[in-house]
C-alpha cells in the first residue's frame, strides 16, 4: 500500500465534506496541546488539501500551475501554499465568496488593496481561538475583567482582531469588561478610571492591547507621571507592532515600560501574533499550567492543528528545524479558504513553536513574489 493509500484508508469512513469538517473540528477541540501527532496531522492535512483543491477553483489552478494535485501528496510539506498577498488579488475560498457570512479585511495604508479572508462560518475560528487562549492566557484563573486597547467587533466588523476581542469577552469576561478604542480614538482617560477602579476593588484585570496603542497610553501616563499597582492576577497582552506609526523603541524597553506602567512582572506579560489570513494563533507566555513552556525570549507556542516550516527566501524550499527563514504556516483550521500560508516574516520554526523575528526585507520577498503573480 503506498503512503497516500495509507492515509486515505484512516479516512475511509469519510464519505461527505461533512465528516471531513467534523474530524478536524473535533481535532481542533479535543486534541491534547501538548502532544504533536504528525501522523494524524498529515492525514488531515491531505484530507484537508484535497478538499480544498477539489472546491477552491483558484487555489486548484495555482496548484496545477506548480504541477499539483491531491493523489501526488504523501506529506504535509508538500501542499502548496499561498501568500498573504495573494489574498488582495483573488477571493480564495471554497464556496461562493459572495455567500461568505464573514468577510476578515488586512489592515493597511488607504493606497493599498486590503486582502479579503472569505468565511462560510466561524465556527473553526471561534473554536481555535478559545481553545489556545485558554490555554496560554488563562490556564490559571477563570473569568477576568478584560479591558480592551484594540479594536472589537461593534465598531470594526470586518478585523479579525476586533471578533477576536468580542468572542473573548463574550467567553472569558467578567463583569465590568470594557472596551476603549473606536475608530474616532483611544479614550485613554476612560481606561485610566478603569484601572483605578480595578485597584480599588482588588480586582485584577486582563489588558489586551495593540502594541500601539499600548505605547501611546504609557506615554500618556509617564507625562503625568501616573503608575498603576495592578491586583494579584494582572496581566498585559500586546499584539501587532508600532512601526511607521509611531516611535520605533525595543522589545525590552517595551516590556520594561509595561511591568513599570501597570506594576506587574515580565511572568504576566503576554504577546500573541496572528493574522487576518490565518484561522490560529500563536501565543508567548510564561504563565503557570500552560501546555508547553520555554524560558527563551521571544518564542511563542502552536496549537496542534498547526504546524510551521522556514524556507529559504530565494529558493522557498523548507529549511532544517531552527534555522532563520520566512514562516509558512498550515492551518487546518482554515477550512474553507487554504491551509497552507506563506507569510512574509522572518523567524526560526519547529514542531510546536516559532520565534519571530521580523518582517523580510524587499529582497528576501522577490520569492514570495513570484509565487503571487501565480494566483489568477
């Protein structure tokens, strides 16, 4: 029997795209984050490739373009993926896109074409969501009063970030969780009293911000010379960055200035990175009770329906584990638009995490290039 035979025959009760969805959910729901099964990853991978590449008509022409097709694929690391920018070009999705209940926009300057993530439910969205943040944002309490520096879904319907930030409230906050950013501004005085009322009541608070505005608030709050004591239990997440936006400043001094700003230690500071073209995340966290642990800065955790490979940026073939090169992720949890992402930031990858180490410069992305000009 050859590999692929292999890997169809744990599948061969799957009769309909029914069944396919309903392992991978399950999969995304009840797998242990610990544990990297590459075994059942690759079979759902390939399931998944095949799915895709039978209903994605884009996405089939690209891969036959490159000479690919589902019965050719023995491993995961053969898929082809598709870049970030690829999104801005064409509607990637395996249902009609007009018929998508939830449209994810990429943010960017007014000049440039935002890319478009076509959803026909968020139910695998919603589900890997939960289930990783969960996991490395609040492995050691339950509910938690969230106060939002980021966008939510009531004022920015079409981010990724802002149903991000609403599911998480509507999930994990208690009451009192508030949000303080509109397209209009950042009330930084509305999340000063915020925190101020937090202390009083010896409540501790979940701050989830962009970067951003993260740093405009401390900047703020240093001008007039305001510190905050946190309660027991406090903790900062960022995500995004700040650069072209705003003063440029390092990680660490970043991190110093949040343990200064809100009186918590680096053990409560928390990053995640994701992106609009992804359904998962990825988090740092140095939390007690989380699945997986690593002391070095910088790296962050994956949950196990995903997996990422560093290529070499000229030839965008996969590199040994731990060498710098640009991240590809496959996503299973992006059911209905592609799973294999190649992202445009550098970094080291293996089987469980990543470290990030930047976006690539003009000259490292000519091969990602070359493979957009492929999507028609």
């Amino acid at each position: 029997m050859t590999t692929r035979e292999q890997h169809s025959a744990i599948f061969n009760y799957q009769s309909t795209i029914h069944d396919l969805r309903s392992t991978i959910y399950d999969f995304i729901t009840h797998a242990d984050l610990a544990t990297f099964d590459d075994h059942t990853f690759n079979a759902l991978a390939l399931g998944l490739f095949e799915y895709q590449f039978q209903h994605n008509t884009v996405y089939q022409r690209y891969c036959q373009q490159a000479g690919v097709t589902s019965a050719r694929l023995a491993h995961w690391r053969e898929i082809p993926a598709v870049t970030t920018s690829a999104f801005k070009r064409v509607p990637l999705a395996c249902f009609p896109h007009e018929q998508a209940t939830t449209v994810f926009h990429t943010s960017g300057t007014t000049q440039q074409r935002a890319g478009k993530h076509y959803f026909r439910d968020l139910q695998f969205y919603r589900a890997a969501l939960l289930r990783s943040f969960k996991a490395y944002c609040l492995p050691d309490c339950g509910p938690i009063r969230f106060l939002f520096l980021a966008p939510t879904a009531k004022h920015f319907p079409n981010s990724s970030l802002g149903y991000m930030c609403t599911a998480l409230r509507d999930e994990f906050g208690a009451a009192a969780s508030a949000a303080f950013f509109t397209p209009e501004q950042l009330q930084i005085g509305c999340v000063r009293r915020a925190m101020e009322s937090a202390s009083k009541e010896n409540t501790s608070v979940f701050i989830f911000g962009t970067a951003f505005n993260l740093l405009a608030f401390m900047d703020e709050c240093a001008a007039q010379s305001i510190r905050f004591e946190l309660p027991a239990g406090s903790r900062v997440l960022d995500t995004g960055g700040y650069k072209g936006r705003t003063r440029e400043i390092l990680r660490a001094e970043f991190q110093n200035m949040l343990c200064a700003c809100f009186g918590i230690t680096k053990n409560f500071l928390l990053n995640e990175y994701g992106m609009t073209e992804l359904s998962s995340q990825f988090y740092e966290s140095r939390l007690p009770h989380t699945p997986l642990t690593d002391e070095r800065e910088g790296v962050k955790f994956m949950p196990p329906w995903v997996r990422v490979l560093a290529v070499d940026p000229n030839t965008m073939q996969p590199l040994p584990s731990g060498e710098i090169g640009m991240l590809r992720v496959y996503d299973l949890a992006n059911v209905d638009s592609v799973s294999a992402i190649q992202t445009e930031d550098l970094g080291r990858a293996w089987q469980d995490r990543i470290e990030l180490l930047g976006r690539a410069s003009d000259a490292e992305l000519r091969g990602c290039s070359l493979l957009t000009e492929m999507i028609k």
